[in-house]
C-alpha cells in the first residue's frame, strides 16, 4: 500500500473512531435531558409527589457529577478503553432496567446506576479520543468538534423525549441510550485502539471519598430548594455537609502525593476560563430550555409536540455552528472563537429575557432570534472551551481532563440555578446568564494565551 493510501485508511478509521465516541458521548447528555419533559407524566403515572419528581429528575446528574473525578482517575490508570468499555456495560444494563421500572424506587437505583456508568464513559471516551487523535493539532481540532457534542445531546434529550412520550411512551426514551451503547459495546473492540494503562498512579480513595461525597451531598441540598424551603434541615445539613466535604478535599488534595485533582490543574488562567465558560453556557442553554418548556405549556398552552417543534430552529443553528466550529477555531484560535461564541449567547439570552417571554409577541419575532443566538452563541463557545480545557495536557492526565470539563459541564446548571432561583423572574435569571457570559467573555479575549504544541504547562 502506499502512503497515500495508508494515510486516507487512516484518516478514515479516525473518522469512524470519532463517530463512535462523539455518539457515545452525545448519548451521556441526551440522558440527562431524557426525563426533563415527560417529568409530569411519569409523576402521574407512578403517582409521585413533588419530592419523589425532583429526586428522579437529579439523580442521574448526581452520581454522573459526583463520581466524574474518580472516573478520570480509573480511566488514567487502568487504560482508557478498558474504563469505557466497563462503564458502557454498566450503563447498557441500567438503560435496560429503567423502563422495566414498575415503581419509583427501581427507576431512581436505575438512574443512580446510569449516572455512574456515564461517569466512566465520559472522561474515558476523552482519554481514547487522545489515542485516536495523537498529533497535538489534530487531537486540538477533534477537541473542538467534541466541544459541541454535549449541548447537542441536551437539545436531542429535550426534543426527542417530548416526542418520543407523546406518541409512545417516556419508557421508550431509554430505547436511545440503550441502543448507543450496545453499538459501542459491540464497535469498540474494532474501531478503538487500545490505551496504555498507567500501574504507576494510584486511585487515592480518600481524595475520591471525599469529592464524590461533597458534590453529590452539596448537589442535592441545591436541587431540593426547588421544593424545600432554604433555612430547612433538608436544604442546609446535606448542603453544609457537601461544602465541609469539598473543602476537606480540596485541604487533602494539596498534601497527597498524586492527588485525585491537582490543584495547580484548575489554576492554569485558560483553563479556569475554560471551566467557566463551559459551567454558563450550560446554565445558560439548560435555562432556557426549562423556563420556555413551562412558558410554551402554560402561559401559552402548547402541547409537548408544539413545544418541541419550537425549538427545532435552535437545533438546526447548534448543529450549523458546532460544524463550523471546528474550522473556526483553527482559522482564529480558541480563545476568540470561545470569547465571540459566548457574546453571542449573552445576545441571544439578552433577547429571549426582554421579548421571548412576552406570550402576546409571535413565536417569529418574540422567540425566534433568541433561540437562533443562544446556540450559534454557545456551541461555539463549547468548542473553543474544550480546546482550552484540554490544551497541553500530558498522556497520563487526559482521563483526569475530561473529568473535570465534565464536571463543570455538570455542576455548573446544578449551582447556578440555585443562585438563580433567589432572582425570583424567569426573565432576570435569563438576564443574570447573559451578563455572566458577557462577563466571562471579556475576560477570556483579554487574557493572553500560551500555545503548546507539545509538552504540557506545569501541573
């Protein structure tokens, strides 16, 4: 074979590689999404009060957030393919057993379970991406396809559940992560390439303890304000108990001797920025799709296939911009296109705040700008976002990397929607997003960027 062909065989097992995992990943965040709109129905149907309803909506976030750092970890040490493939099969079997669910006690250890394979899956994919994509600039380029992916599978989860509720049944959207998973399940072994595991690290089980104790408690005192009141017991033990926890870790992390999370990780200037980033436009996308759900079906009385429909055009941009992305940020760096990305999505969140709520505007000129700005707006941030956040890293942390994209990805809507919540308006949490994308885009074109073509900065 000549080198020509050898090269376009590669380039299309990268390709199919890419395919694979991206699908997977986009799977992770479409089950996330997956219950957020058929949520009353399932309460109706198991006759679940609102407590049970807010517990089954978090869970799976809960342990998919708690459990990412420790993922990372297990995917750096023992090889990134082996994790994925061990979290895939938990995630198969517990996609299988929620829709089997006959009350709310097996689907909640249903979606705890997902949540955990999917904290394995995520950061592992992330590691064998790096494997697939060795060169520095191409595995910077997939980075930036990659960015996109996770707001992709939101938007899916948020659309096609409606959907799929409306005209099967909310047990058929576990169909989807299912079917992903027993295709990668299946692909991997000849699409993927082994990853070298690492005997050399430990797992340090108490810097995972403690964080996966933390987030987990410190999530849920936040999801429950929704229906608790703040000053209860149930708000402020698990949330005072969660931060204590956190602030354990972050104490034992700087005295380990290979911590679970360096602290000096989180300090580089990009990647804090990065973090940022990625934690507002998720709040911001996740946002808008809660307040305009309950906006379309109750002050304007849409159906759930109506309110769907509405948000086909903010598809159809996410998916224009997060395939532009990637040229973009090649053509002008990532910082600029994270920086323009996230102006963007503060213009569009400007928009839907002052107009998209108004039920006496039309969809065409009330919402319809604001739903095209938001995602043109964040996937590019996402994609630029991504390449900062992994920029640099060695081999041996890239589990370690996409862990805690991850977990920004995850806490970042959980956090902030509790600080949102005191706002007490739809349109000023709206507005409160757009000025902290604003804000952090500023900040990230002012900061001055160091590229690494090999190496990694310092640890």
């Amino acid at each position: 074979m000549t080198a020509t062909g050898a090269a376009r065989v590669a380039a299309v097992r990268q390709r199919r590689a890419f395919v694979l995992l991206g699908g997977v990943q986009t799977a992770l965040i479409f089950t996330l999404a997956a219950l957020a709109v058929p949520l009353p129905l399932i309460g109706r149907e198991l006759q679940l009060h609102r407590a049970d309803l807010i517990l089954l909506s978090a869970a799976y976030g809960l342990t998919f957030a708690g459990l990412l750092l420790f993922g990372g970890r297990l995917a750096d040490r023992y090889g990134g393919r082996r994790a994925l493939t061990a979290g895939l099969v938990l995630f198969a079997a517990a996609s299988a057993a929620a829709p089997l669910a006959p009350g709310i006690g097996t689907l909640l250890a249903a979606r705890f379970a997902q949540g955990a394979g999917a904290a394995l899956v995520a950061p592992a994919a992330v590691a064998v991406l790096r494997a697939v994509f060795p060169s520095p600039p191409a595995y910077g380029r997939a980075m930036a396809t990659w960015g996109g992916l996770s707001i992709l599978g939101a938007t899916a989860g948020n659309l096609l559940s409606g959907v799929i509720s409306a005209l099967l049944s909310w047990r058929w959207t576990f169909a989807v992560p299912l079917g992903v998973a027993l295709a990668a399940l299946a692909l991997t072994p000849r699409l993927l390439p082994d990853t070298t595991p690492n005997p050399g690290r430990t797992l340090d089980l108490p810097g995972a303890l403690l964080a996966t104790a933390g987030i987990t408690l410190a999530g849920y005192g936040l999801v429950v304000t929704d229906a608790r009141p703040r000053s209860s017991a149930g708000v402020l033990v698990p949330l005072l108990a969660g931060t204590a926890l956190l602030a354990a870790f972050w104490y034992a992390e700087r005295r380990a001797r290979d911590p679970l999370l360096p602290p000096r990780f989180l300090l580089d200037p990009r990647r804090a920025l990065a973090l940022t980033a990625i934690a507002l436009s998720a709040c911001g996308t996740a946002l808008t799709f809660v307040v305009l759900s309950l906006h379309l079906q109750q002050a304007r009385d849409w159906s759930q296939l109506e309110t769907s429909a509405a948000f086909v055009p903010f598809a159809v941009a996410l998916s224009a911009s997060g395939r532009a992305a990637g040229p973009l940020v090649g053509r002008y760096g990532a910082r600029t296109v994270t920086a323009a990305g996230l102006g963007t999505g503060a213009a569009g969140l400007a928009l839907l705040a002052l107009t998209g709520l108004d039920a006496h505007l039309p969809y065409g000129y009330g919402l319809l700008p604001g739903l095209v700005l938001l995602p043109a707006g964040t996937a590019a941030a996402f994609a630029g976002a991504a390449v900062l956040a992994t920029e640099g890293v060695p081999r041996q942390q890239t589990g370690l990397a996409g862990g805690v994209l991850n977990t920004a990805m995850e806490c970042g809507p959980t956090v902030l929607f509790a600080l949102l919540l005191t706002l007490g308006s739809d349109a000023l949490s709206l507005a409160a997003t757009g000025a902290g994308l604003a804000l952090v885009a500023l900040l990230t074109h002012r900061i001055r960027v160091t590229h690494h073509s090999q190496g990694s900065p310092p640890q």
